[in-house]
C-alpha cells in the first residue's frame, strides 16, 4: 500500500492507493467521528463490492443506498432520494457518508455529504481508474444541470480516500481506457517525464499490470494532492486540471451524456487542447502527433461517433464555469508537462480548432 497526503491544515487527508484495501476497515475506522455510517453506491458496483464493509460495520438495509448507475442519473432528482433516504431513516448530522463506486457516485454522496444538516463528512472509496486518480481527490462534489456538467455542487473535502487497486479488474476495457485520459492529463499538464514514461508503459497500462497501474495512480494523485495544496478552490493553478474539460464537457451536454464516457469526452479535449496550443505557436506539431498516439495506444477516441454542430458546441462551452465576464478561458499548453489558463485566442482560432472535429 501506498499512502500520500492532501496538505490542507486541520482539513488534510490521506489517499490510500493498493490492493486489497476494501478488506482492511481499519483504515478507515480510526478516522471516523462517530458510529454512524451510511453507504451510497450504485446498482452495479454495490453488489460487487460493499460486502466486506457491510460486514466490518454491520450496516444494516437502512445504512445501504444504492442509486441508479450512469451519468444521466448525476441530477438534483436522484440526489434528492439520498436525502429523502437519510430524513427518513433519521440520520443525524454526525453521520458519516462512504461514498463506494465511480466518478459519479463520489460526486453525488460529496454533493450530499457537504448539503445534508449543512455537512456531514464523507469518505471517498472510488472503483473506477478515473476515480482514483482524479474525482475521489480535492473535494469537488457536484450534479449535472441540462444546460451544463457540475454546475451545481459545493467544495467538501473527504476524511480519506481508499482506493483499492483490485476493483479494476472488473471494469470494463472502455471505462478503463476511460481513466487513463485523466492520467494522460496529468503527464500533459505537470510532468513531461511521467507523459513519457506513460507512452513507454501504454501496453502494460492496458493489460492492468499491477505495477504499472500503481505507479500511474500514484503519480497522478501526487500531482493532484500537490495542486489542491495550492489552490483547493480552483481560484488559479487548479484550473488546470480541466486541460481538455471545457472542450469535454460541451461534448457531453450536447450528446445529452449519453453514448460517451467522461474520460472519453476529455481525451477528445485534450487533443483539441494540443491542437489549438499548436495553431497559436506553443507546440509543434510533433507535440500533437505524441499526445494523439497516445491517446490511440490507450485506446481512446478521437473524435465523437457522431458529428456534432460546432456552434453547439461553442454555445456549451460558454456555459463552463471558467467563463469570466462573458470571456471564455481555456487551458492550453506551452510544452508538453506545461500549461496556462488563458483567455488570449481569437474566436477565429477556436472555430478553426473545432472545424477539425465538429461540422459547421
């Protein structure tokens, strides 16, 4: 087992990254604030896995909820049956929220963790590789609205996050080539060593060699505990961590989150990012040709499956939570293992980024 930190004062956490940890209660026993615990999960990774914490804690019907699985599902509608689920049961606010599954899952029990009797806390146990290595860290927790993703949420740091590295034995290829866009992110936006070291280990990566995928989720949470260390509430460096996400999370809105995974939506980004980097004279087109054989080698999409209207997706990404003043800002990159937030490109950059995916 490996265990970094999240320097944050009274607030810091660890993050427990290693096989095996769903079997080692302990771990997070001694970190919690009272006896009482309540499991949220989904209908897919519940049955799985909640077992052995049921019994460490003996959880009860009452203490399990287990929502709808899918993106779709990230709504204030099924946040709601979380809480109507805590008031009816009558949970106080020294209650405790496992928060056992993906991205969405870990969002939503956050979302709900950081709302209930004005806060609760929570801890983060992620099942998926974009999990571990991206949304169980830093505490952001939020819901999807129709006009835009995590538009509504809150910053409510965990007690810990558990990652057990077998659960990713069970994902589905797509999923987790879907995590490995995160992982790329980091090597593109902090560690040009890592991203090669990456392009060296694309193949053991997507066998699920265990040493490989421990030293991938381990770097990556460093990167990110290092960032929110920083700047927990996104107000300068930690915007970049949304390298591709603003190009992403149009992808998603206008596809209505149907038909693609996140990670999919921001390895599509994280191209468009390298190209228009390119087109403004940061990277070579060498650059682009690394970040776009990587993505391939860890088998991830290019491009949607359908051809989507770019002023569609110009209109959403207008709606992302880095607009300032009407002025939309992207993260860009100067070199690959740097990058800046910036609002200087030309509307005719942008649209000539987008021609090369979206139609007009």
């Amino acid at each position: 087992m490996k265990t970094l930190h999240v320097d944050l004062g009274a607030r810091s956490y660890p993050i427990y990254i290693g096989p095996g940890l769903l079997e080692r209660p302990e771990l997070i026993r001694e970190l919690l604030p009272g006896p009482e615990l309540v499991l949220v999960s989904n209908e897919t990774v519940g049955p799985l896995y909640r077992k052995p914490i049921q019994q460490a804690f003996g959880l009860g019907a009452e203490a399990i909820i287990e929502l709808p699985d899918g993106e779709r599902f990230k709504t204030l509608e099924t946040l709601n049956q979380v809480f109507d689920h805590l008031l009816e049961n009558r949970f106080s606010r020294k209650t405790t929220l496992l928060a056992l599954g993906g991205g969405v899952v870990g969002d939503m029990a956050g979302f709900a963790a950081a709302s209930y009797q004005r806060g609760v806390p929570f801890v983060q146990i992620p099942t998926t590789l974009l999990a571990q290595v991206d949304s169980s860290v830093g505490g952001k927790t939020a819901v999807n609205h129709r006009l835009g993703k995590n538009m509504i949420g809150a910053f409510h740091q965990p007690l810990a996050v558990l990652a057990d590295t077998n659960t990713l034995q069970t994902l589905p290829k797509r999923e987790f080539a879907a995590g490995l866009a995160e992982v790329i992110k980091y090597g593109l936006i902090a560690d040009a060593e890592f991203f090669a070291w990456l392009e060296s280990n694309a193949a053991a990566l997507c066998a699920k060699e265990p040493a490989a995928l421990e030293h991938a989720i381990a770097r990556s949470c460093a990167i990110k505990a290092d960032i929110v260390a920083r700047d927990e509430t996104e107000q300068g460096q930690r915007a970049l961590l949304n390298l591709g996400h603003t190009f992403g999370h149009a992808v998603e809105a206008v596809m209505q989150y149907r038909g693609i995974l996140h990670g999919e939506a921001v390895a599509i980004g994280m191209l468009l990012a390298a190209k228009m980097s390119a087109l403004l004279g940061a990277l070579t087109e060498s650059d682009v040709a690394r970040v776009q054989a990587l993505l391939q080698a860890c088998e991830l999409p290019l491009a949607p499956a359908e051809k989507l209207p770019l002023q569609s997706i110009k209109e959403a990404m207008l709606l992302d939570k880095k607009v300032v003043a009407g002025s939309l800002r992207l993260i860009l990159l100067d070199t690959i293992g740097t990058a800046r937030v910036t609002a200087d490109f030309s509307e005719a950059s942008l649209d000539a980024t987008l021609a090369t995916v979206f139609k007009h």
